[in-house]
C-alpha cells in the first residue's frame, strides 16, 4: 500500500519509528497469488498498532513469497500485505501467551480486475466510495433495539437529520429516499426513515441520482438529485412490521400513526395513517410537494427557459399548502403502497395512492424598514388567516424486460386537490418622522381546485456492438387549476400634511382558471469509438400549449358581481415549440472519466391576449456546453470537477405581467425588452474514506458568475407605494460562491467518533432602487464541531455546535450594515436505566450578536425531553411523558435584514406542551421475531 510504505519511508528518515521492547515473539507467512498460486515476491508486508495505527514493523516477502517478522513484543496488532495490482489483505490479530507465533499460511491476494474494483479486507468497511456513490455498512454502526432506519442515518459520517426529518448530505438537502433502488410511497421520504426498522438495513448508498436515460448511456446530462438508497438484507424481505402510536397533551395537542408493512421477497405492501396538531405526525419537510396545489405551472426544459402564466403574486392563489411553523396546524391523512416482480424479476410494478387534508389557522405581525437614499419608510402589519387543502395523489411505475437487450419502464402520476383561504390583512407605512404615508385594510377569501396528471414512458435498446445503444424517452403533462374567491381593499394615502389625500377601494370577485399541456421527445443514441470513447448524441422535441383566464368582476346595483374589468381581466394563450440537439462525449481510461460537450435548443413561442387581441412574438437560441472530470484515486478515494454554462430566459411574469390590483401598494410592470442572461457554473468535490481510525473527508465547492443578469428595478414613491420591474445589467457581473467540507475521525481509545466542518458561502449581487443602482455584497461563515458516542445498553449522545459570522455590504447603505457573529448548535441523547427505562432528549440553540441592524441580541434554545418505558419481552411496548420546548422559547419570532430591507416578524406557532404517548412495534420479519442488540 503505498500510503503505509510511504509513512515508513518518511518516519525512517525522520528517526520516528516507533521503538518496542523486544520480545520472541512472531509472525509468518507466505504470499501468493489466490487463482494462480504464484509466489507473489517482494510483497510489502506492514505491521502496525492497532490502538493507534503506529507503525511498528516492516519487510518484504522473498522470492518464495514467504516473510517473519520475529522478536516482537505482545500486544493487538493489524497486518497489511500488498503487492501491486493487487487488492490489499488486512487482517487484526493478538500476540500474548497462547500465541507466540502466528503463522498465516498463504496469504491469498486477488487482481484488483477480477473483484470488479473491490477492495478485498477478512472484515466488512464501514464506508465503501464507488465512484459518486458513498456506501456505509449498517453493521459498522450500532442503533438501539426497535430504531428507524433515521435513526441509523444520524450515526452516518456526513449525513445529518434536523426534527422534522430533514435529511441534508454532504451539505445539500436529500429530495428522495428508495429501498432498494424502487420508490416507496413516492415523495416522502420520512414514510421510509421515520417507519422502517434499522435492523433491517444492510446498506446504505448515498449518491447524485441522474435521469433514466443518463443512467442507461452513463453520460451526465446535468440532471442530478441528492439520493439515499436503503439496501434491506436478504433475510428481512420476508414477514411483517409495523407501529402504532397514540398520544395526547396539554393544550388540546393530540398525534397517532398506524403503519403496517407486510414484504414477502419480490411482493411488498404497506399503509399507513396519521392525525395530528403537534407539527411532527405527518408534517415535514415536504409538505409542499404532498398538500400543494399546481397552482401556476413552471416548467424548465432542457433549454433553460421558465414559463409563468401569472403575473404577480394573486392573493387568491398566494398560499401554497406549505405548514411553515407560522400557525397551528392540524393533519389527518393516509395512503397505500403496493409494489412487486414475477417472472423472474423481468416484469415488476410499483404503485402508491395518498390522501391528506391540512388546516392551518394563525396570526402573524410584521414590522418593516425600507431604508431607501432618499429616506426612510416604516410599515406595520397585521394578519389573521384560516387556510385548508385537501389532496388525492396516485402513481404507478410498471417496468418490463423484453430480452437482455430492451427494456421498458411506464410511469403514470396524478393528482386532485382543493382549497379554502380566508385572510384579514391591515398595514400602516410611516416617514423616518413618524408621517403616516398609508394604511391598508384587506380582506380575502377563496375556494381553489385543481387536477394534473403526468405520463412518461422509456424504451432503452442496447444493439448488436457493445456499447451501442439507442434509447427514446416520451412524456406528457397535463394540468389545470381553478380559483374564484372575493377581494375587499381600502387604501387611504396620506399628503405631506398628514390628512388622507386619496382612498382606493377594490370590491371584486376573482375567477382563474389556467390550463397546461407540456409534451417531450427525446431520442439518445449512443457510438462507441474505442474501448475508451464513445459518443452520445440526443434530439429533443418540446411542444408546450396553455391558456390562463384570469376575470375580475365588479359588483353592480343588485349586488351581484357581473361587471367585467377589462383592465385587470385577461385570457392568454402561449404555444410554445423548441427542438435541441446535443453531442457529448464520453473518455473512460484507467482512473480518469471525462464527459463533454454541448446541447443547442431552438426555442419559439407564441403568446396573445385574447381580450386585447395583442400578440408577443419570441424565438431565442440556448447554448449549454458541460464538462465534468472525475478520478479515483483508489476504491476509497476520488475526486470530481464539472463546469456547465446555461441561458436563463426572462419569464412571461418578467416580460408581460397580467395587471394584478389585489395590493396597490405592490405594483408589477412588464418589461418586454428583456434579453437571456447566460451563467457559468464551475463545481468541485472531493471524497475519501480510511479503513484506519474509520476517518472520513469530503469537500465540495462551486462558482458562479451570470452575465447580462436579470436585476429587479423598484421605485418607491413618497406615500410608500412600490412599483417593480426587472432589467438587464449592463457592465457588472453578479456571482456566488460556496464551499462545504466535513471531516470525521472515529477516537477507538474512547469510542468517540469526532468531526469538523468548515463552509462558507457569499455572493456579488444588484438590484435598482429608484434609479440608482445598488451593489450588495454578502457572506457568511461557519464552523462545526460533532461529537458522537454510544455505550451499548447505557447511553448514546450527538452533539453538533459551532460559530457562525455575517457579512454583508450595500453600496447604497454603506453606514447600515447586518455584520455579526452567531452561534448555532444541536444535540440529542439517550440515557438507559434499569428496568427498561429511558431518559430522552433533543434541543436546537440559535444565538445572533447584535448588529447596526438589530440592537439586541437575539437568543433561542429549544428544548423537548421524554421519560420512557419499554414494556413485554421485546421491548416493543413503550409508554412515554415528554415535554415540548421545555423553556417556552419557541415564542414565534424571527427576524432578518437585506440591502435595503429589515423585518421584524411575530406569529402565532405551537408553544411548550406535555403529551402522554404510547408506542407499539410490532415485527416478524425473516421467520421469527427479532431484536436487535
């Protein structure tokens, strides 16, 4: 190895090798090839410490492959043997008085080609690096009897999960868990790692899940999603689990779930329930995607350009379904899962259905301060709101295997929802003198529905020469959402004398109604040249067709809302049409793979106001040239560079915003002059693992700079009224920047797994304020110290904190800045007692210095803690009292600061509380009952 050859190379020279007493004591053997039963001569052989991994003793085999290592002193030790081109043999053994010679025998060594680039060791890894994909060994990691499988992720170097089941790896946000590389009730992630059980866990794969298509040719195409595969054991694909779990507490809190799985090998089916108000049953970080309607439809393809049918923020479509810790919530939804394989695993299906309803009812305060160069304006903000969604989602994936050459995979999704928002919003904006400029009373109410449904369907065709394959992917997208509800403003505006100069009153009835069908084609062909290059060419065929009307009415004498306005009414129609060809080559030689090349989309569309019989007309061209490089320096180590240039379209809402009067004190123009911005994206990671001390490393970093950027450009005038429009800056080129890195060290003497990390991000950016413009520079800075620790049947402990510092610079505001340091930590522990006791607990603590900004500190530390005790001989039962934010700080408060912004905000969330719980595992899974120890 010649990590290890090298350490001794430089600790001879360095007179540092370790001196031990010595004794006679020895070890032997001999090394040879395990197919061929050559002698492998002059074979590195390494003896080292195993409590320190200190080297002791070095040598190389003769030219019969044998070597001894004599007059050693007793004690633990781990021996290395290597030959190139070979994989490397580790095996840990004891000198004492029963052994005082250990012979090995033959030492067997495998060519590295023939274990498909496995590293060979006499014992599992706790962490495997393939390439992208990082694999941790569930074994290496010890979790209680009965724990989930986030459970298990918490104890994973470089995966960290927050309260409310957030997965975030290697410092970006998980976005899809599977199980055995299948979904698993589709979008939720949690359904996996809060229900499945840990012991179940063979491995865990952590990876950038690319597009069917790029996993079939092998070629990056820039789609990629942060992705944990949970990989189950052979044995535990068989047999029943599940839970059920009650509680209820104080202040009229409630929760419960019920979840039943039954797996039987290639046959799987699972259901589930939950209610709850607690925000923890049910809902998580994915609300959006589980409760939101469509809405307004946003699509990219794969040149880039984003289309909008709205023009501005409709307050009777402005909630979006999400539970943002604003409110109190309450939950009540269920769903069915159901997936399996026959014959032979060449066919298979996989399908889920859900349903849930989510209400939410609050209220929310906002103090705000636009410090603007020609003065200062304040605005107060009250709001009450009562919101609810209801929601239905299927979908299917059916997979069939035609021969050993073509496959086809089907998937089908769809949805059905509707909504119901009542809102009561009041505001006062003042002069730095205390002057009032404006007050605003609004009141709204609305009724939403809406359907999609997506279909897409693959065909994937490998041909005769070996690594030929042709592949053709077709999707459809069909959408709709609808919306009526009533708008009431009044808006009093104030003269320099402070008496109200002007009033506007808007009484209307809104009726939205948009529709949306987006279909793709695309063809991939793939020619190989060499053994090491080949070519993948691609066509890509989008048709995009929508309309959006969008109808307000006014109330006439009769009180009936019949009379159309014309100006803030419109019917639009787009069609939209693109093609895109693109060449990327693909290099494979040794450690080394290189992708590059470019994609060039044509895009035209076509959009007309059907009330105004105006027609806008576009065509524009997107460039997308990509490289990516990645090397592996060895099983355990690799490193990745990738760069990508892509065009940003203005959108619809950017261009030719439809006329919105709900808020006149926010009024959005169109700006049709707006041209493409064109961004540089250049990334880089590095990953390494080390059998020795369990010590792992990754960092990652990107840049980017955008020119010919689209900038917002917003006048206020004197009675507080904002007007927005974007432009395209000219001469300055906005840019960001982040770095993440994580290093973690398992302490043996101590049993104490200790990491670090270190990241920072910042960026260039410009905005117009009243003409001027406005460079804002801004960064932030942190650092990380975890410490982690479990003794089997006593305690566990995981504690994450470190410092946190802010930077930020307006070139408007150079007096007024947010610059100051933080501190932010979180930990959580178990401590287990006698008669199946257990205390536990869990708290977050934020810290933020005072700034010019803000001129108190401000201070949280959130607390939950339980009582348990686990009941029957499997300790399946458990009964538990918990309290929720121990020290009531969870007081609805939240503050933050921009260039030229800052905003104070108090609302109503769910405060501390006592809940009585009682929890029931049940699982016979593999034959019989388990428990793991």
């Amino acid at each position: 190895m010649k990590r290890l050859l090298v350490t001794f190379i430089m600790a001879c020279a360095c007179g540092l090798l370790v001196s031990a007493q010595e004794g006679d004591y020895s070890v032997a053997g001999t090394v040879v090839d395990t197919a061929s039963g050559q002698k492998l001569a002059m074979s590195s052989i390494v003896l080292v410490h195993a409590k320190d991994s200190m080297l002791y003793r070095f040598t190389r085999s003769d030219d019969a492959g044998k070597f001894k290592l004599s007059n050693l002193d007793t004690g633990t030790y781990m021996l290395f043997a290597t030959f190139p081109e070979y994989a490397d043999y580790v095996e840990r053994f004891t000198l004492d008085s029963t052994t005082r010679l250990m012979d090995f025998g033959n030492i067997g060594l495998v060519l590295r080609s023939k274990l498909l680039e496995e590293v060979l060791v006499n014992r599992s890894q706790a962490i495997t690096i393939r390439g992208d994909t990082t694999e941790y060994d569930a074994a290496s990691f010890t979790i209680q009897p009965n724990a989930k499988v986030e459970d298990l992720l918490k104890q994973l170097p470089g995966i960290q999960v927050d309260q409310d089941g957030k997965i975030t790896a290697q410092g970006q946000t998980v976005n899809k868990v599977l199980v055995d590389g299948e979904e698993f009730f589709g979008d939720d992630p949690t359904l996996v790692t809060r229900n499945l059980r840990g012991d179940m866990v063979d491995k865990v794969q952590l990876y950038d899940k690319r597009s069917d298509q790029a996993e079939f040719t092998g070629v990056d195409d820039g789609e990629r999603s942060k992705t944990i595969n949970i990989k189950l054991k052979e044995d535990k694909k068989k047999g029943y689990f599940g839970k059920v779990d009650a509680g209820a507490g104080t202040n009229e809190m409630y929760q419960g779930q019920a979840m039943f799985n039954r797996f039987d090998n290639k046959q799987r089916f699972s259901a589930f329930g939950t209610i709850g108000n607690t925000g923890r049953t049910g809902l998580n970080w994915q609300d959006a995607d589980k409760y939101a309607p469509s809405g307004n439809m946003t699509l990219m393809d794969g040149g880039g350009i984003m289309i909008s049918f709205s023009g501005g923020q409709d307050e009777i479509e402005s909630w979006g379904g999400r539970y943002d810790g604003h409110g109190i919530p309450s939950v009540l939804n269920g769903g069915v899962f159901y997936s399996n394989k026959w014959n032979d695993g060449k066919q298979s299906i996989n399908g889920n259905y859900k349903i849930g309803e989510l209400g939410v009812k609050g209220t929310s305060s906002t103090i705000t301060q636009n410090n603007l160069p020609t003065g200062t304006i304040n605005t107060v903000s009250g709001q009450d709101f009562d919101r609810r969604i209801f929601r239905q989602r299927g979908g299917a994936i059916f997979e069939a295997q035609f021969d050993s050459t073509s496959n086809l995979k089907v998937t089908l999704n769809g949805s059905l929802k509707n909504g119901e928002t009542t809102e009561l919003n009041e505001s006062e904006g003042t002069n730095g003198a205390g002057q009032m400029l404006n007050a605003s009373t609004r009141n709204t109410n609305n009724k939403t529905e809406g359907q999609d449904v997506y279909l897409s369907a693959l065909w994937t065709k490998k041909l005769r020469k070996k690594g030929r394959t042709l592949s053709w992917e077709v999707n459809e997208t069909i959408d709709q959402s609808k919306a009526n509800g009533f708008l009431y403003s009044e808006n009093s505006f104030y003269n320099d004398g402070g008496e109200v100069d002007s009033v506007l009153l808007v009484d209307q009835m809104k009726v939205n109604d948009t529709k949306n069908s987006v279909f793709n084609s695309n063809i991939t062909y793939s020619e190989p040249f060499t053994s090491t290059l080949s070519l993948v060419l691609n066509y890509r065929l989008t048709a995009n067709n929508g309309t959006s009307l969008r109808q307000s009415f006014n109330p006439l004498g009769s009180g009936d809302y019949t009379d159309l306005d014309s100006l803030y009414s419109n019917d639009f129609k787009l069609n939209q049409f693109a093609n895109q060809l693109g060449a990327i080559f693909n290099f494979k030689k040794g450690k080394s793979t290189l992708n590059f090349g470019t994609r060039v989309s044509r895009v035209q569309f076509d959009q007309t106001d059907r009330y105004s019989d105006n027609r806008f007309e576009r065509s524009f061209t997107n460039y997308n040239p990509q490289l990516r490089w990645q090397y592996r320096f060895s099983q355990q180590k690799s490193f990745n560079v990738s760069y990508n240039g892509s065009n940003s379209q203005p959108t619809i809402n950017q261009i030719q915003p439809v006329r919105v009067n709900d808020d006149p004190m926010n009024i959005v123009l169109g700006n049709p002059d707006l041209k493409p911005s064109y961004t540089n994206r250049l990334h880089m990671s590095y990953n390494s693992f080390k059998v020795l001390g369990n010590q792992y490393m990754y960092f990652s970093g990107s840049f980017s700079n955008t020119n010919n950027a689209i900038v917002s450009n917003t006048y206020t005038d004197s009675v507080g009224r904002n007007t927005f429009q974007y432009a395209n800056l000219d001469g300055e080129t906005p840019m960001n920047y982040y770095f993440y890195s994580n290093f973690s060290k398992n302490i043996k003497k101590w049993n104490l797994n200790v990491g670090l990390g270190l990241n920072t991000n910042g960026n260039i950016y410009y905005n117009l304020a009243n003409g001027e413009l406005n460079r804002t520079v801004s960064s932030s800075y942190g650092g990380s110290l975890s410490l982690r620790q479990y003794i089997q049947k006593k305690y566990d402990f995981n504690i994450n904190f470190g410092p946190s510092y802010n930077y930020g610079e307006s070139s408007l505001q150079p007096d007024r800045n947010n610059n100051g340091w933080g501190m932010n930590g979180r930990y959580s522990f178990n401590i287990y007692l006698p008669w199946k006791f257990q205390i536990s607990s869990e708290g977050n603590y934020t810290y933020t210095a005072a700034t010019q900004s803000f001129n108190e500190d401000f201070e949280r530390f959130i607390v939950d803690a339980s009582v348990s005790k686990k009941f029957l001989k499997d300790e399946t039962l458990r009964f538990g009292v918990g309290v929720n934010d121990i020290f009531n700080q969870n007081t609805g408060f939240s503050r933050s600061a921009s260039s030229t912004y800052i905003t104070q905000n108090r609302y109503t969330t769910i405060t501390r509380y006592l809940m009585f719980s009682l929890t029931w595992d049940f699982n016979k899974m593999g034959g019989g009952a388990s428990i793991q120890n």
